[in-house]
C-alpha cells in the first residue's frame, strides 16, 4: 500500500474549520429591511379583496416575467385563496399555491405557500400590504420582502430579494370580478348572520 | 527519480476528471459557510462587475437571476476552488487527488523535464490550472467587466487546454507548462 501525505486532509480540516469559525461571527441570515410589520391601530378599512385576481410578475433586474392569478373567497369569518404563478421563464412551469388569513383589528394577516416555490405572510393595512417570503427548493431562492397597495379593483407592489445579486420587482393585478359595494364588514356579518 | 516514483503510473482523463468533481464538491461545501462572511462581499461586488440592476447590463434572464438569487454561494465560489486547489502547490494533491490516491510530481521525462523545484513547479501549475479561477477572482474583486470577460476567455482556454491535450499517455495543459505529471 502506498504512503499516501497526512497533509491534505489536514489542510482540508484546517479550511473549513477557519471558515465556520468565522460563520460563528457573522450576522444572522434572514430577511433584512422590511418584515412583516404589525397593524397600525388606525381606523382604515380594508378593501373587499374577495374574488378573481389576473395579473403578471415582473423581475426587472434580470428582465424575468410570467403571470399570476389568485381567486380570493370569504370562509366564514377569515378568507382563503388558491391561485398559479407561472414559472415557465424559470423552467418550473405554473406552481399552485394557496393562502389564508383573518382580519385582527383593523389589519388582514395573511399566510402563503406553494409546494415548489415556498412561503410567507403579509399584511394588509387599509390599502397597504407588507410582507415577506422565502423561496426555497427546488430554485432556493431565499428570502424576499415585498410591499405595495391594494384596493378593491387592483394591486401593485414590489419584491426583493434579499441577497445583493438577487431580483426585485414588481407585481400588478387586477380584480377582474370584484365584489361591487359589498364592503369585507357586511360579508362577515352576512356569515355571522347565516350562523345565527 | 525514487523507486515509487519509477513505479508509479501516470494517471489518465478519468482520474484526474474524477479527483477534479471531488475538488470541485469541496469547494461548494467551504463556499457554504464562506457565503455568510465573505459570500455578501463578493455578491456584492459582483453586482458592480456584471452592472447588475444596471439598463444596460447584459446579465439578465433566468440563469443569471437563479445564479444571483445564491449569489453569496455562486460568487465566493472561485475563492473557495481556489483554496480547495492550494494544497497541490505545497504537498502534490489536494482532496481530490488525495482521495484517489494520485499526487502530482515532477516530470521526469525528457519532453517535460523541469529544473524547477517541485514547490516551485507546483505553483507555475497551480497558477496555470488556475487562471480561470483566479481571473475570476480578480475581476470580482475589482468589480470590472473588462476582467470578468477576460476572466471568462482565460476559463475558457485552460479548459479546452486541458481536454485537447490531456490523452492517455500524455499530460495536461498546465502540466506540461509546469514539467509536472500526475502518477498513481
């Protein structure tokens, strides 16, 4: 058998070990900036988002886009939605997602997440949504913030990700069948109704 | 020239592709945890060598924003390549080589004969197998385009060097420019 050099393997210890002990140091990973804020404690309302949302998302820093769609229907007192996002750029093609959230005082709280893509929550605020994600296998994307307006009729936002090379965004959508003066309020109370 | 030496063999393309995927793991394993530290560093400075953002930037579509989206692990990467390689200069293998139980020595043929010291030799075929990567590097850390293509011709060149020459019986590229071959 031939004497192979203790050196290389030692050299190879000594690299990673030096490399986590300088993880040890350095920042927590995670989403940097905006997270998902708590409600304000204003007294805005929050738009009837109930019902079919058509619209596209764009990268416009590496000029990536593709479409999304969302149908958002009330479940007794809270809301669920189902909806695609189209990935074909990216080569997953279009990826199911669902959601679900409630209204806590004057703020609708929202959680995401599609099997493929990844997760996250948000808030909608009156006309105004914040948030967060995290992108996860197979395109490992990590974490990204968002943060736009809503109304009844439409949305628009933005993304980030947040690795400095990472993309960023925007998303717009249009409620193509939205509740006409219904507001969430009377929604809610129709169902409180029907349990009475 | 020792007696191992006159017994050893030298090692052909699937070897030394093989040691080449196993350096090449390795290296992904240390740019993991690089990324937390230095990864943002080079991200960072990539975004500034590749115009990322930029109207004009030719860096777009899905390849490049898959790429950037782990740019902390994706542009620490030569570095870490490039430590994972070093053992070679100092000690003939690295965790590649050293796994399969091949090492890198002087020649000791009369085409490749090399009057250059075995660490001094090592280092001319580190820097050789290298460019590629230390371009790279460079580039990165000069945040430049102008580099970053060059970088690319020079990764480019060493590759095809390595697989035009490498055969059977004869060395590679940076083996030949270093008078280096590796045995079993």
């Amino acid at each position: 058998m031939r004497h192979r050099s203790k050196w290389p393997p030692l050299f190879l210890i000594a690299l990673f070990l030096a490399a986590g002990a300088a993880t040890l140091f350095a920042p927590e990973a995670g989403p940097r900036g905006a997270c998902v804020a708590s409600a304000v404690g204003d007294d805005r309302t929050i738009p009837d988002i109930v019902g079919t949302w058509e619209g596209t998302w764009e990268d416009t820093i590496y000029m990536v886009s593709g479409s999304m769609s969302w149908t958002i229907s009330p479940d007794r007192y809270d809301y669920i939605g189902s909806g695609t996002i189209d990935l074909t750029a990216l080569g997953l093609g279009a990826q199911e997602g669902s959601a679900g959230g409630g209204i806590t005082r004057q703020a609708l709280e929202f959680t995401y997440e599609a099997n493929s893509v990844g997760s996250g929550n948000g808030v909608l605020t009156g006309n105004s949504l914040v948030g967060d994600g995290l992108v996860t296998a197979p395109l490992n994307f990590g974490y990204f913030t968002f943060r736009g307006t809503v109304t009844s009729e439409a949305a628009e936002g933005r993304f980030f990700f947040v690795s400095p090379t990472g993309g960023a965004g925007r998303v717009t959508m249009t409620n193509t069948t939205p509740v006409e003066s219904t507001s969430w309020g009377s929604i809610k109370a129709g169902y409180r109704n029907d349990d009475e | 020239m020792t007696s191992r030496e006159r017994t050893s063999r030298r090692v052909g393309f699937g070897f030394r592709i093989l040691s080449g995927v196993i350096d090449f793991i390795f290296a992904v394993l240390l740019a993991l945890p690089l990324s937390r530290t230095l990864g943002e560093w080079f991200a960072g400075r990539a975004v500034v060598m590749l115009s990322i953002g930029s109207p004009d930037t030719l860096w777009t579509g899905p390849i490049p924003m898959a790429l950037g989206a782990i740019g902390e692990l994706v542009y620490v990467l030569p570095l870490a390549w490039l430590l994972i390689l070093m053992p070679e200069i100092f000690f003939g293998a690295a965790a590649g080589k050293w796994m399969l139980g091949i090492r890198i020595l002087p020649a000791t043929s009369v085409r490749l004969r090399s009057d250059r010291t075995p660490l001094v030799a090592g280092f001319v075929r580190w820097v050789v197998k290298c460019a590629g990567l230390l371009s790279m590097t460079l580039a990165l850390v000069l945040g430049s385009g102008v580099a970053a293509v060059v970088a690319f011709g020079v990764s480019v060149s060493v590759l095809a060097g390595f697989f035009v020459t490498i055969q059977p019986k004869s060395d590679a590229l940076h083996d030949r420019l270093a008078g280096t071959t590796v045995v079993r």
